[in-house]
C-alpha cells in the first residue's frame, strides 16, 4: 500500500473523528434533556354573545423571540434570554390560540374555531403576542403577557375593533415551576378579558 493511500485513510479518519465531536456538541449529548410545560386553561367563565356570528381565531403573530418553544427571559441592558433546562410543549404562538380557543368555549361560545375548519366565517380575530416574558429586570422579577387583538369582518375586510391586552405579576421566584405558574395565570386573566370583550362586539 502506497504513502498516498495512507495519507489520505488517515485524513479521512481524522476528518470522521472531527465531524463526530461537532455533531456531538451541537446536539448535546450527555445533557439533561429540558422539562416541558404546558399552557392550561384557566376556571371557566361565563359570558353571553352579542350576536351568533362564527368566529375564526388566527395563530397569533409575534417576533421571531417569542416564536418558539423557548421560555423568553428578559434581563438587564435589554438582554434577552431563555429560562434554562426549560421549554413550551409547542411553539407559543399554537399554543396561545390553543388556549385561546378553549377559554371561548369554555365560557359558552360554541361559533369559534380555526381557519382549518370547516365552518363559514363571518368575524376573524387576529392576534399578536406583544410580550410573554420573565423580566428580571424590576427588583422583584415579573412576568409579562401581553396580546393586541384585531376582530375583522371578513365580507368586507374592515377593522371591527383593536385593543391592547395585558397582565403583570410578581414572580415569588425563579424556579422553572413557579415562572411557567405565574405566565398561566397571566394568560388566563387576559384571555378573560379577551373572550368578554369579543362577544360583546363579534
């Protein structure tokens, strides 16, 4: 076997070798693989509709920051980050309509559903996700929830109604339970506000 064929098994063997620990530290092996949590509902309320019109819930738009499985963390100098060893069970924006969705019917308004589904819509209710967030920045740490929602009539494409939505809460502490806790119930108080709102204009 010549010098050559040497060389070159060698530099292929070498060149594996060097692939392998690459992929091995991006994908992280030996790491602790992240807890995930889920966004749950709130307690049901009740509320009366104005009228029987469909109401079809988009997947909310947000900034590439919030749209993902990430757990967003806001810090000091405008620094964002992400809670450790932590993630959504879905991307935010699916699950915010999710959750969305849910506290329609749960407070009594069956005309709601998704774009995929097969009804004839009349009212389009657009969302998008200003803030959902640990702020570490305060003394003491909050999270932040804050959706802009748009009904739009879909005949004639106008803008029904626009309103800003949004709930603060102290968070006791940084623990992975306790942050993802305080974010649900800060949803849910929106969502609240959101479903009364709703069907009393759609």
């Amino acid at each position: 076997m010549t010098k050559a064929v040497l060389g070159r098994r060698a530099f292929l063997a070498v060149s594996a070798l060097g692939l392998t620990s690459t992929l091995a530290g991006c994908i992280g092996l030996g790491a602790t693989a992240p807890v995930t949590y889920d966004l749950t509902p709130g307690a049901p309320q009740r509320v009366t509709r104005r009228s029987n019109r469909i109401v079809v819930v988009r997947e909310p738009s947000t900034i590439a920051t919030y749209d993902s499985e990430r757990i967003v963390v806001r810090q000091p100098g405008g620094i964002l980050s992400y809670l450790k060893d932590s993630q959504w069970s879905d991307r935010l924006p699916l699950l915010v309509q999710a959750r969305m969705l849910q506290a329609f019917r749960d407070a009594g308004v069956t005309n709601v559903g998704k774009p995929t589904d097969p009804v004839a819509l009349d009212v389009i209710l657009s969302t998008d996700i200003r803030s959902f967030e640990l702020d570490t920045t305060p003394d003491v740490p909050v999270v932040r929830v804050g959706l802009n929602i748009q009904l739009v009539d879909d005949r004639s494409r106008s803008v029904m109604a626009s309103q800003d939505f949004a709930a603060q809460l102290p968070s006791p502490s940084l623990e992975q339970p306790t942050v993802v806790a305080a974010l649900n119930s800060a949803l849910d108080s929106v969502l609240r506000e959101v479903v009364a709102w709703t069907a009393a204009r759609a």
